[in-house]
C-alpha cells in the first residue's frame, strides 16, 4: 500500500481532476470534425481521432503542470513529464475512441493522481480520480477514503455503491482488443463466461465500465489488455465504491486480466475467468 505524500489534500486532487477532465470533454466535443463517423477512408477518420486525442492530452497536461508543477503525468499519447512530489497524473484523453468515431455516446475523459510508479504493474494506486462522459453530462469522481460520487448535469453528486446478487443474475461488461488474435482468444473466453451469467454487455469504454460496476449499473466486469490510463481513474471510483478491483489472483488489476466485482461475485467470476482462460490456452497475440 503507497501512502498520499505529506500534505497532499486527496479530495482536492479530485476537485482538479474534475475540472480539468470537464474542459478536455467539452474540447472533444465542441470541436469533434463533423461527418467524423463517414470520412472517405478508415485511416483519415482514424487520424482525426488521433489529432483529438492528442489535443485532449496537451490540454491536460498544460493544465495539471500550472496547477500542479511538481507533479508528473503520464497518458496514452504523446507527451510526458517526470514529477517530484509523489504524485504523478495518469489520463486518457478519450477513452473509447470508437465510440468517438462513429459518435455513439459512450466515451469519457478519464483523469487520475496515482502514487507509485505507474508504468509497472502492482507499484502503483489512485488516490484520486474523476470520469466524465461530456455528452451525456455523467461526472464520477472518487478520492481515498471519500467514497464515489456521480453528478449528471447540474445535480447534486450522489454516493455510488455496488450491487451485490448472485453470478447468474450478473450483468457481465467486458470489452476486446484492436489486434485479431486478441479478440479471437476473447471471444472464445467469453463463451465459458456468457453461460454463468445474466448477460454480456460490450459498451466500448473501460473508465465507464468501471464506473457503472461502481454505481450497479453493471454487476461485474472483465477485460484483458488495459493499460494504466484505461483503468486509473475508474479503478478507484469502483473501489471507493466497494468492488474489489483485481487481476485474477487478486493482485492489482493489470494487461494480463482485470476484473471488477462487489465482494460477493468477484471471487465467484473469477474462478469463472480461471477455469476458461485454461481450457482456452495460451494467448496469441501477434
């Protein structure tokens, strides 16, 4: 367990990480290209989408470094910087780039203060976070020992806590990845999954994903392949909320799984996950 650097206000890295996600969401949104979802060919829609996201992450990071210079950021595009405090802020200028794509309403701007080293795997937690959907106006944020909150809109933020029911009557999300191969060995793992549960939902962003598993909207949840800004924020929105937030051996949650659940289905799914990433074999990713 990493310990908040001394003097360091975890409800008020959230109030910044609020703020700042707030202005990247209205930037992708207010200024996505029209006609994005059709451009002529895949590969220019796809660079626009880059473009977007690179000017999210560049506002980010301009903006954490005037509020929080000592600070270092880490995110899914380019740009970077080492930080002397403690705390270092892991973001995803949109996740759910797809989803942003075709304009289907279901991508955020994810924004975490981790402490540890967030570029190795179970060296690193959140200790603040916000997520926040900029066209539906869905606000989640969470902090260390705050508990989660979601606000839409104007409302006042509500305190998110999991459901608990039975593996069988579990909403399942999950999500694949963009190399064939990985979603081949995804889908055959789904298929020892979707018989144990309610129902699979693939929704298209891991941030919200872990941010409905923390409000009940979805019961549990399981991917393969995340990185750091896929899960900083949302991790501790679903953890602040109840869930156990792991890997399958119940490590921090990592590329290799992660798996979100109340305490009462986690363990249930995850011998689930166990029994069919077995009969399944090894992954073959290119």
């Amino acid at each position: 367990m990493h310990t908040v650097p001394p003097g360091t206000d975890p409800a008020e890295l959230a109030r910044i990480a609020l703020t700042v996600a707030i202005e990247a969401g209205e930037l992708i949104m207010d200024e996505r290209p029209d006609g994005l979802g059709v451009a002529e060919t895949k590969s220019s829609a796809t660079d626009v989408v880059t473009v977007m996201d690179q000017r999210s992450q560049d506002h980010l990071l301009a903006r954490l470094g005037g509020l929080r210079p000592q600070d270092g950021f880490a995110g899914e595009e380019r740009g970077g910087r080492a930080g002397e405090s403690g705390i270092t802020w892991v973001v995803d200028p949109i996740d759910g780039t797809v989803n942003y794509l075709y304009e289907i309403p279901a991508y955020a701007v994810s924004v975490a203060a981790v402490v540890g080293d967030p570029t190795t795997d179970g060296t690193w937690q959140p200790v603040a976070g916000a997520v926040v959907n900029p066209v539906t106006g869905e606000r989640y944020t969470a902090w260390l020992e705050g508990g989660s909150w979601r606000a839409v809109g104007d409302e006042e933020p509500r305190r998110l806590r999991v459901a608990e029911t039975s593996l069988g009557q579990a909403l399942c999300g999950t999500g694949f990845g963009y190399d064939a191969d990985r979603r081949a060995w995804q889908a055959a793992v789904l298929t020892h999954v979707l018989p144990q549960v309610r129902d699979i939902r693939r929704l298209g962003s891991a941030a919200l994903d872990l941010c409905r598993v923390a409000e009940g909207s979805l019961d549990v949840y399981y991917e393969r392949g995340l990185n750091p800004w896929d899960i900083a924020a949302g991790w501790l929105v679903a953890t602040e909320a109840g869930a156990l937030v792991s890997d399958l051996y119940g490590h921090a949650p990592r590329a290799e799984m992660t798996l979100a659940a109340a305490p009462g289905l986690h363990a249930a799914l995850g011998a689930v996950l166990e029994g069919a990433v077995e009969q399944v074999g090894p992954e073959n990713v290119r």
